[in-house]
C-alpha cells in the first residue's frame, strides 16, 4: 500500500482543518453515539492522517482510547503533534501500518472507522477482512468514504458495500452522508460483527 496522495502531511493538515473540519465534527458525534454506553470503548482508526477527527471523538466522548494506524509515517508524526498539542497523548495513540495487515490481536477493538481511506486501499477486501479480525463480538465498523463514483475514477476502486461484503462484512449498504449542503458526496458505511450467542 502507498503512501496517502497529498503532497505534503503538512499542506494536508492545513486542507483538512480549513475544508474537513466541521464534516469531521459530525463523524465524530455519529462515532461518540455508536460507543456511547461503552465506558472506555477501544476504537481502531484506519488513515487518521494528521488525527482531526481522532481529536474531535476524543473531545466527545471522554473515555475513549483510540489508536490510530496509518500507512504514511510523516501523517502518524503530524498526529502525534496534535494529540500532544490538544493534551490527549495518553489516550489517543498513532503507529504505522498497513490495513491488510493489522498489527493487533484478534477482537481488540469495539468500534473500528476509517474516513476517506478506503478508495486508496489497493484490496478492499483484504482490509475489510482484517477489519472483521479485530473487531469484538459485537463490535462495529463505521467507514466513510467519498462517493463510490469517485473511487472508481481516481483508483478503480470497489464500491464500498462490494469491497465490505468481500472482505466477509457482508449484510451494510453504504448510504449517502449529505455533505457538503445537501450534496451526496460522502458514503457512510456501518456494519457489526455478529455477537456470540448465549
């Protein structure tokens, strides 16, 4: 897997905070309200870039304890300036890794997310299919990504349910997230792992 497609992490920071930010807000209250009756829910952030929206959950819901995996070490350095900068390092941390290959144990984490990310995944299913891995019983996987029109311009990609359901996270349709305005130009993307019968 690349690299993220900005030039910079720096000049992407920059672009996200001025462009992003309030559509970030938003996640990260749909985020806060997926593990609100969790007291210290354990969140997986795929491509967290520079750690806007990992800022913005944490501010939100004040037990959670993310980490947060990207494939661009110079994204992980930017996100690890942030935490440190908002006061939140010894909750929110940042490795470098590769999606298809996620360096954690099985059913570690109860909410894994990923924002604009996906399209750039050279398998989508393998993704998914680590996803799945680390994920509890029970756990869920909110993803959000550009509109599937767009992956499929700029990378080829697999539209986002296709992508899910072959990585094994088969039963969620992506549905549009109006942004910006009234434009569907976001997916949103939610599906549990099944819970373990009694």
């Amino acid at each position: 897997m690349g690299d993220c497609s900005a030039p910079s992490a720096r000049w992407y920071e920059l672009a996200a905070n001025a462009l992003l930010g309030g559509l970030y807000r938003r996640m990260a209250e749909d985020l806060a309200a997926a593990v609100a009756g969790i007291a210290e829910p354990q969140v997986l952030e795929i491509g967290p870039g520079p750690g806007g929206l990992a800022v913005e959950l944490a501010r939100r819901h004040a037990g959670v304890r993310l980490t947060g995996l990207d494939i661009d070490p110079a994204m992980v350095d930017r996100a690890v300036l942030r935490v440190r900068r908002e006061g939140l390092d010894g909750r929110l941390a940042f490795v470098v890794g590769d999606v298809t290959a996620l360096p954690f144990p099985d059913a570690s984490f109860d909410l894994v997310t990923s924002s604009f990310s996906v399209h750039h995944w050279p398998d989508g299913a393998g993704g998914f299919a680590e996803i799945g891995r680390v994920l509890r019983p029970g756990g869920r996987a909110i993803v959000y990504d550009l509109a599937d029109w767009w992956g499929r311009v700029e990378t080829k990609a697999l539209p986002l349910a296709e992508a899910a359901a072959a990585g094994g996270l088969a039963g969620a349709a992506a549905t549009p997230l109006r942004w910006p305005g009234f434009l569907g130009l976001v997916n949103r993307l939610e599906v549990a792992r099944p819970a373990v019968a009694a």
